[in-house]
C-alpha cells in the first residue's frame, strides 16, 4: 500500500512533525511507515489485516514508537569497526568463468560471516571482497574490542586457506580494527548501521596494512593488550586525520589472554584511619578542618565516604552531620553543596514553597541561634541563599553569616560534620568559602570533600592550606583487588581472578561493576549469605561482563542488559543530574510518576540508582546514580538530537519551580544552552523559524537571571564566566552594552584588566550606546589601563573629557567618577595643579549626588595625590577618612581598598598598624572574591613580616600563588613578581636556593607602573641569586626609580634601593654605593617616613665605614642611631646588619670591648633567621 503521513504523525527518523500525505519526510528524506496500531508491524501494500495479529487496519495505524525509545532513531556508543579486504583476488579471478568466479566469492561471503558470527560481530556490508564488521551493536560487551581483534586474526587464517584449496597461495587479507565512539542507527541490519570516525578511520588502516596483517589503533590496542600481543608499527600519516596515527599489529594471543553487591572494606584501612584521626583533630581542637578524598572515578572515594559516616553513626556522643554534593552537571550553581546542607538541617523537602521554607527556616534557627539578634541578621542571609528571597549581599557578609550558621550549630561543643561530594565540580567562590570556613571556624568543623584530580590541578591552593589534608586514592594493589574480588564472590579460579584482576587495573569499581554484570546474568547464587559462582559457568561467560580497562565500554555492556524501556529512562535522569526526582524525571520522559517510581525501584535493585535516605539532606527521597561514571556513560549515549529534546523537556519541567533568586535558574539556563548549542551543532536553525528566535531568547533571559545571582551571591569568577558566556550568544545592542559594562565592573574586582579594557572598548565602540555608558565604559578602562602601569593609555581613554564642560549632560555619578580618574591619572603624570582641580569637581560631583561610594572614590582621589606628592601629614588626615567613610557606609569594596592604602602608608611609620590593616585587607578581600586588592593586601603584609624578621610567616603568607603561574599574561605580573621576589629576598638572606628560578627573562608583556616595578624587583633578586652583579645593581636601581617615580619614598623603593647599596659595597665599588645612596639627599630624607630615615642612615653609614672617606665620628653617629631607631621600630633583620657593620668598624679602630656585643647581638639575630649567607658575609659564626 501508499505510505502516507495522517495527520500529527511524526517521523521515526528525526521526530519533525509530518504534514498530512506526505510519503517522505521534508527534515530527513526517510520515508514514511505505516504501522499496525495493535503489534506495531509494518503493514503490506493494500492490506486491510495485519499479517502478523490479524488486526484490521485502521485509521489509527501507526502509532508513536514505544516510550523507551519515543523519537529515538540513533544512539552514540563506542564500538569495535573491523574492515578486511582481499589481496590477490583479481589474479585468482583471471581466467576463471564469471559463474565460477562468483561462487568463490559466495564461498568466501561464507566463511566471513561464520568468522564474525563466532566472535559475537555483525556484519555491516560486503564492498566487492572487502568486509566490513561492527562489535558493540546493538549490544555492548567488555571484550568487543578483543573479539573484533580475535576475528580479524582467523579472517586471515581462513582466506589463506581457501587461497591454498583453490590454488591461489598469494591469496591474502589485510586487515584494520579501530576502536571509538559512532553513531548508530537503532533497528537497523546490514548496511547502515554505523556511522562516524570511527569507520572512515578502520578503513584508512587496512589501506596501509601489509598482507596477512591486523593492524589496530591505539584505543584497541590499549583494551587488549592484556589478551593479545602485538608489535608496535610506529605512527603513520592517514587520509582525512590531523595527526598520524599509532598503531600496532597484532600477533597472537597471549598466555594470560581471558575472554546487588554489598562488600566489606578493602584496602584504604589506612586512609580511613587518618580520616577518623583527622576528625578526632578537629573535635579535639575546637577549629576548622578538611580533608579531601582525591582520585579517579571509581577509585572507591564514595565508598569511603560511607565507612566515615558508618563509623560517625556509631559513636555515642552527638555529632552534627550535614551532607551536600556540588553539582556534577549544571556549571555555575553556586553553593549547591551548601544548600544542601542548610535545607538537610532544616528539614525541607522537594516541593516545598517559598513560604513553607521560611518557616521551616525560623523554625530552625529558634533552636540553634538563641539570640534573636543574630537570628534576625541570619535570616536573609540564608533566605537568599535558599532562593526565597531576593536581597543582595557582599560576599563577605555571606561568608561571615554561613560561617556564623556552622559555629551556632556546634556551640555546644558538639562536633559539626559536613561531607561535600562531587568537590571536582565546585566555583571558585565555594571553594574561597570553604577556605574561609576551615580558618575562621571556632568551633570543631570537620569537613570531607570527596573530589576527583582535577580539584587539585585546578585549584592547587585548596589542597595545600594549613588545616587541609589531602590523601590521594592511586587505586588497590593486586593483592587488594584479589582480595575484593573474593570477597564480592566466591568459587573463582586462581586463573581466572588473576585475569579478572589485571582488567580491573586497581579500581573496586570495576571489579564491583563486573560482579554486578555476573548477577544480572544469572551466574551466581546466593549461598550462606554470599554470592558464589555457580559450578556450571563457563570462563569464558565469567570474563565476558564488563571488565575491561574502558570503563565506558565496561558499563555499556550493563546498561544494554536492562532492555529498552528501562535503559532510556536511565539516560533521561542522566540529562538531569547525578541526583533528580521522580517527578521531574516524570516530566523529561513522558510517564507518570507512578510508572516512574516502579521503573526507578528496579534500577535500585540492580545498583545502579540509589535512594537518598538522609532527613537532613536536601536530596532525601530523590534518586541518585550509584557512581557518577554510570550516569557520564548513559549521557554519552544519546545521540545529540536526543539531548537536545531532553534538556528541552528538563528545562520545561524545571522551569516552573524556578524563580530569579533560586539556584534552579541556573540548571533551566544551563539545560536551555545545551538545547540551543545542540540546536546550532545539529544545523536545525532557520532564520525564518520563531521557534529558534524563542528558544535563544529564552535561554538568554534565564542565563541573565543565573548571572545576576551568581553574582548576588558573590562568586565573581563564575559571574564573569556567566557574563562572558552571555555576551557571545547576545545580539541586542543595548542589552549588550550592559552586559559589557557589567562585565567590565567584575572583571575589574577580580583584576581581570585586559578583560576590561576589552568590555570597555567594546561599549565605546558601539552604535547607540549613551553617553553614561561610555563615559563608565571609559572610567573602569582608565582604571585598568593604569593598574597595568600604561599611563598614556590610562590618560588616552579620559581625553574626550578635558575640562569640566565636558561632564555637562552626563550623570552626576557618572560625572564625580570620572572626574576622580582624570585627577588620579594626571597626578601620575605629574601634572599636580591639574589633578587637584579635578579632585574638586569630583567631590563636589558625589555631594552633589549623594552617593556614597562616589564620594569615596573622591576622598581617596586627593588622598592618593597626597601620598604621591609627599605630604604626609595631609596623607595621614585624608586616608584615615577614607576608613572611616567606608566603615560608616558598609562600603567593603571600597574598604578593602583603604585598608591597602593605608597599610602601604604606614609601612615605614607604624608598622604594626600597618599589619592589622594589611591583614583586614586580607581577609575581607578572600571573603569577597577580589584578587585585584587581595595581592596587594598579601604583598603589604608580606613587606611587614619581611622588615619584622618573620620570615616564615612570609612564606607561609605568600602561599596559594604558584610559581607556575608565572608571566602568563600581564594580570598576573604584580601577583607573581612580588610574591616571588619577597619569597627570593629571604632565600637570599638564608643562602637558599630562589623559588621559580627559571622566570628569570624578560616577559614578552607591556608593562609599567607598579607591575613594572616588581618584575625589575623580581629580576634583580634573581640576578643577585645567579651572581650577576652587574645586572642585578642595574634592575634594582631601575626598580628603585620607577617606585619613587609612582609613590614617592616607599617601602618598596627603599627595599630595592638598599639591596643596589648592599651589593655595590659588597663588591667593592664604593662610587656605585655612593651614587645610589644619593638618590634620597638630606632635604627629601627630613620629609621621609621614620623608618625610612633610619634605614637611609643604616646605608650611610655602611657606605661611609667601608670607604672610610668622612670623620669616624659621623660613621659611628649614623650607625648607632639608626641601630637604636630601627629597634624601636622591631626592623630585626636591618638592626642586626647595622649591628655587624658597627661591631666589625669598631673592631678595625681598636675598640673589640665595645664591638663584641654588637657582633653577639647579630649573630644571634642571624641565626634566628637563618640568615646564613649574612653571617658569612659579616664572618660571624653561630
């Protein structure tokens, strides 16, 4: 009969809506199948019964597929592709009747077939006398890969037999087998069934495969080589590949070649140990602890995780136990893990309301935070990050109340436990937030982040914290995976578990996954409460479940084993998550919960979901996937147009509970971007088709809505991620225009300078973009470009403002900040005068505009002129009100950013002020995500341990910023140059080798102004490290410069200017000491900070005893005043050189009474700061 389309039917093939009569679809080509509504047959032409139920045909005919497969025509899956081609044949063929010719072929058509068939392979096609074959379709085993290898083996065996029976010895097959990810055509037989890289690849590798050969690439190679040996080829370049490729030939098998659980501990006692005992650190010290559990999927992470809280549950005391899990899928759902454990604590369950949750939320602060003072400033805090409430808070005041959340909860003393799975998967935010946790808890708080390797090579500083322990999980020995393997069944073979163990490679999921596949096939029994093999089962049916080296492969073979239905309602709770709810789970499939829930028990009883039984987790009664890979496996799967329509189905399920201050706008934006990436990948957009335009606007509004709290929440980081990601996909010129400038504001906080300039220019450049918007987009470019040490381009992008007619027509906010930037920027320039008229417009602007943080910005113009014009009692006044001003008006960014300035202020006038400042700065600017004042609040307080002699401490303070970060981009300049040259200045000292020794060159960056200033630093202490005198007077005295040029008399120009004077006396070139000392005369010394005057008095009178070219009395004048001054101030390290310089000038004039207790007094020193190079230097001995 016609194959017509009725009306709403939709195409097997690709799922597009089919107008009515159409015999082909218009999306795909495929053509239409009528199909019996009763068994789902395809009908015969013209038939009114169906030949296989003897149902009439109706007009109901053709129904939708089944639900497991609704819509599903491909599949994604990793299979094993053989193709093999015949050498020789055309000779065999000559001479040969055509008849004869073609039964030889049918002979050999044959024995492929049984060749194949014998190994488990199905034949794709026949292309002349070449063959092609496919492992892994349309099911998966572990030892496709091995049996596609196997067979190619007896292809070759085969044909030179038949070439020898039918007189052709030269007869011959070349053979190639690859291994990789196709997709497949679901039902299909024969040819058409694969599809991909894979394919086009196998043939290319039998091209250039000799005769008589198996040649494999290197994933086929790595799954067998345990089973089959093989003799490296080399690489070798193919048609269509980038790269060459690597393969191997095969030989022969090898001798050792192979073909609901529940287990004690195996292995990790000792792991588990230092778990309890780190745990029992925390309790007993009453502060915050971590340790994380690192290693590879399937390392057994999750599994020790539960033998802690097995060991928690059977203590007798009371221990405060919270569970959270960072997202696996979702990037950018801040705090998740967090989340969890607040709404584990309070009791809220899946579908609670916003009010509902409130109440559940006072209900339990009433009994953890007695004073409702503190409940009452607790309550929003938790409110906005539970998504009920809408408010926005720094960062800082977010960590300080979760933080303050923990602490009540174990005020009474009770341990507080917080177990974080998935930590591989956190922002950078909640990791700050768990650093900031375990150092300010003042309680015992335990945490326990299980994590794959990433954390670490990602975020290496979260691994290295003082109160953080980190244990990696490398995998069991072999005598530990025997053992597991014994313990999760009985009745194995010595052999057969050697061959068992060598797959599993060390992970117990693997070893677990396989027992698992033994049970669902019926091979074992249970027996006295284990499970045993049963006596009838063959090795060969024991080693063909998943047990190979690839885990996708090894839990593909179990996934296919659950049969159609079940199996796609696994990969649509993968599209979910690693944890998801019936209900919603539900919506994503098509069925009702009910009919969910029963499907999701059986998956439970095969140990692939798990139930969440845990009142206080936030995930109690939702499902979750058994190990993470099991779900990464079931994703991967689906094809992409089944993704698509999946996230599509997710998003509109979620949508509604979603709301713009809940953490579910970010999974409806992420599913939504997945479904419009998936959309553009797959080619389906049409410029004319609205529903494209609705889809990408829709997932623009939510990705804005996930920006907007990300940042609320602040996790500047994941913001600027989010925005950027935004910005690509957005076309609206005015939406963009905001987005840019919103951008550029973060950016600018986490020191991201290139990044703002780029925003920047962008708003400028832009059509229609107003005045306001410029003149911002302008200001923070400024503010970049001089944070970059570039001046002129600093100055460049304030230019169309060159008076204060200029601001006319401008927002007064707008108008005050910029003014502030010119004033700042021409004082850089020197341009004094002009810069205080500036500064005056700006602050008239902000009073103007009663805006507080304007006129802050103001206030810390003239306060920075100050500083740089030398006035230090106007300095002082001004930068004491900028603290005050933001203190009263809670402005923290700005507040961070005075405790830095005048933390630099005071380094030479109080330097113990100048630490509390420093330290402030410090932490606030940690607890708010702002890298760009956090480095220089580190570098402060590095520069006071330094002068203080607390050179450990230094050390430990410049920890976190690693040396590999090196000169990668100008950003990172100041980061690295000044926590490294501090780091180098004490190695120095100490005779130590230098950290990063080989950043040594020149960057190929621009740069200036303050990040020029360290790098000369950094490059100067180096070149001192390598013993190049020469060049290392030459930077410092550079850097000497350029730090007086920018700040005037300062710590950091008085360090590189006193190291220049050291090492030209040193040398012996009293003309360069001299010449360097001059730089700061007598006038500009009177106006100097207190210190500084000693230090200059120190280096006077160092130059003067080494040349001996001024009065005695002047030498000894200048050395024991400054000895007595840089005491007062606790300079340890400069009063005790000082110290040896008198004592050794004192000894050379005959006066050895009074030069022995100077030199006991140094050498004391020096050897409490292990400053063995000094004393060498001094030739004073401990």
């Amino acid at each position: 009969m016609d194959r017509v389309a009725g009306p709403g039917l939709d195409c097997a093939a690709c799922g597009r809506v089919l107008q009515a009569g159409s015999r082909f679809c218009t999306e795909c080509g495929a053509p239409v199948t009528v199909r019996c509504a009763a068994c789902g047959a395809d009908l015969v032409g013209g038939a009114k019964f169906c030949s296989q139920c003897g149902t009439a045909v109706s007009a109901d005919s053709d129904p939708p597929p089944t639900r497991g497969n609704q819509g599903r025509v491909a599949e994604r899956r990793v299979t094993s592709v053989l193709f093999g081609d015949l050498v020789g044949f055309t000779a065999l063929s000559e001479g040969r009747d055509p008849e004869q010719v073609r039964d030889l072929l049918s002979t050999y058509f044959d024995q492929c077939r049984e060749v194949v068939a014998r190994y488990g392979g199905t034949i794709e096609k026949f292309i002349g006398d070449a063959v092609m074959a496919v492992w892994g379709v349309p099911t998966t085993t572990d030892s496709d890969a091995e049996r596609a290898v196997r067979a190619g083996l007896d292809l070759i065996a085969a044909v030179r037999s038949f070439g020898s029976e039918h007189g052709a010895p030269d007869l011959a097959m070349r053979v190639g087998v690859v291994t990789g990810e196709v997709a497949v055509t679901l039902g299909a037989q024969g040819q058409g069934m694969v599809a991909g890289d894979a394919v086009n690849t196998a043939s290319r590798v039998q091209a250039i495969a000799p005769p008589n050969a198996v040649w494999v690439d290197e994933q086929t190679h790595a799954l067998t080589s345990e089973a089959i040996t093989y003799r490296d080829v080399g690489q070798h370049a193919v048609k269509g590949k980038a790269q060459p490729l690597s393969l191997a030939q095969a030989r022969a098998l090898s001798s050792e070649s192979t073909a609901g659980v529940a287990v004690d501990l195996v292995g990790y006692h000792r792991e588990l140990a230092l778990l309890k005992n780190e745990f029992a650190a925390a309790q007993s010290s009453s502060a915050g602890r971590m340790l994380l559990l690192v290693g590879e999927p399937g390392v057994g992470k999750t599994r020790l995780g539960h033998e802690f809280e097995a060991f928690i549950d059977g203590l007798p005391e009371s221990i405060r136990w919270h569970r959270g899990r960072c997202l696996a899928y979702g990037d950018g759902v801040a705090y998740s893990a967090l989340v969890g454990a607040v709404r584990g604590r309070i009791g809220a369950e899946d579908g609670d309301d916003p009010e509902l949750l409130r109440e559940k939320l006072r209900t339990s602060l009433r009994r953890w935070v007695p004073d409702p003072d503190e409940a009452a400033w607790l309550t929003p805090r938790l409110e906005v990050l539970l998504g009920t409430s809408g408010a926005s808070f720094e960062r800082d005041e977010l960590f300080a109340a979760w933080l303050m959340w923990f602490e009540r909860i174990g005020a009474d003393g009770a341990p507080v436990v917080w177990v974080v799975d998935d930590l591989h998967a956190a922002d950078d935010s909640f990791l700050d937030l768990l650093d900031h946790l375990v150092r300010s808890s003042s309680v015992a708080l335990f945490v326990v982040g299980l994590a794959r390797p990433e954390l670490v090579e990602n975020r290496p500083a979260s691994a290295t914290g003082r109160r953080t322990t980190t244990v990696h999980l490398d995998g069991l020995s072999d005598a530990e995976m025997s053992q597991l393997f014994d313990a999760l069944v009985g009745g194995l073979d010595d052999e057969t578990r050697h061959r068992l163990v060598a797959r599993a490679a060390g992970i117990p999921l693997y070893a677990i996954e396989t027992v698992r596949s033994l049970l669902d096939r019926g091979l074992t029994e249970e027996r006295d409460g284990r499970l045993v093999l049963l006596g009838d089962a063959a090795p060969d049916d024991i080693l063909d479940p998943a047990t190979t080296a690839g885990l996708q492969v090894l839990i593909s073979s179990r996934l296919d084993m659950l049969g159609d239905e079940r199996r796609a309602l696994l990969q649509d709770a993968a599209v979910l998550g690693q944890t998801f709810s019936a209900r919603v789970l539900g919506a994503v499939s098509g069925r009702d919960v009910g009919e969910v829930t029963a499907m999701l028990d059986t998956l439970v009883a095969r140990d692939l979901l798990t139930v969440i039984r845990d009142r206080l987790s936030s995930e109690d009664g939702q499902y979750a996937f058994v190990q993470s890979p099991v779900r990464q496996v079931a994703y991967q799967m689906l094809s992409r147009r089944d993704r698509r329509r999946r996230h599509l189905a997710a998003a509109d399920a979620l949508e509604p509970q979603a709301d713009s201050a809940g953490e579910l706008a970010t999974v409806v934006a992420q599913h939504l971007t997945e479904a419009l990436q998936l959309t553009e990948a797959l080619q389906l957009t049409d410029p004319d088709d609205p529903s494209y335009d609705e889809l990408r606007a829709r997932s623009d509004a939510w990705q804005i809505t996930s920006a907007e709290r990300v940042r609320a929440l602040g996790a500047l980081d994941e913001a600027l991620a989010a925005y950027e990601r935004i910005i690509a996909s957005v076309s609206a010129p005015d939406r963009l225009v905001q987005l840019r400038l919103e951008a550029a504001e973060i950016a600018y906080d986490l020191g991201r300078h290139d990044r703002v300039i780029s925003h920047g220019r962008a708003v400028i450049e832009a059509d229609g973009a107003t005045p306001d918007a410029v003149g911002r987009a302008r200001m923070w470019s400024s503010h970049s470009a001089r944070s970059l040490g570039r001046t002129q381009d600093s100055e460049a992008f304030l230019a169309p403002y060159p008076d204060e007619a200029a601001l006319a027509g401008l927002d007064t906010v707008v108008a005050s900040r910029i003014a502030g930037s010119r004033s700042i920027t021409l004082s850089d320039l020197g341009r004094h005068t002009e810069a205080a008229l500036w500064a005056d417009v700006a602050l008239q602007r902000a009073e103007a505009a009663q805006d507080a943080q304007a006129t802050y910005l103001a206030l810390n113009t003239m306060a920075m002129r100050a500083f740089q014009i030398e006035t230090p009692t106007l300095e002082d006044a001004l930068m004491e009100a900028c603290l005050r001003f933001a203190r009263e008006h809670s402005l923290r960014r700005e507040l961070v950013q005075a405790l830095v300035n005048r933390s630099d202020s005071l380094l030479s006038a109080d330097p113990k002020r100048a630490r509390d400042c420093a330290t402030e700065a410090l932490e606030l600017g940690l607890a708010s995500g702002m890298p760009s004042v956090t480095s220089y609040a580190q570098a402060n307080l590095m520069l006071v341990q330094l002068a203080a002699g607390e050179w450990d401490q230094l050390i430990e303070t410049g920890r976190g910023r690693p040396a590999a970060d090196g000169f990668e981009s100008v950003d990172k300049i100041f980061d690295f140059a000044s926590i490294v040259a501090l780091h180098n200045l004490v190695a120095l000292a100490r005779g130590d080798d230098p950290v990063a020794p080989e950043a040594w060159e020149r960057p190929d960056v621009e740069t200036g102004g303050q990040h020029e200033q360290y790098l000369l630093m950094h490059l100067g202490v180096l070149a001192c490290h390598r013993g190049d005198d020469d060049a290392a007077i030459a930077l410092l005295s550079r850097s000497t410069e350029v730090a007086d040029e920018l700040f005037g008399l300062g710590e950091e120009a008085y360090l590189t200017w006193a190291l220049a004077i050291e090492r030209a006396v040193a040398l012996g070139r009293p003309s360069v000491a001299r010449e360097v000392l001059a730089r700061i005369d007598d006038e500009r010394a009177r106006t100097a900070r207190p210190r500084l005057r000693y230090e200059r008095l120190r280096l006077r009178g160092t130059v003067n005893a080494a040349t001996g070219e001024v009065p005695p009395d002047q030498v000894e004048h200048d050395l024991r005043e400054a000895i007595a001054g840089l005491a007062s101030f606790g300079s340890v390290p400069t009063r005790a050189r000082a110290e040896a310089v008198l004592g050794r000038w004192l000894a050379e004039q005959g006066r050895a009474d009074e030069a022995g207790p100077l030199l006991d007094s140094a050498t004391q020193a020096f050897a409490s700061l292990r400053a063995t190079r000094w004393s060498a230097e001094y030739g004073l001995t401990p």
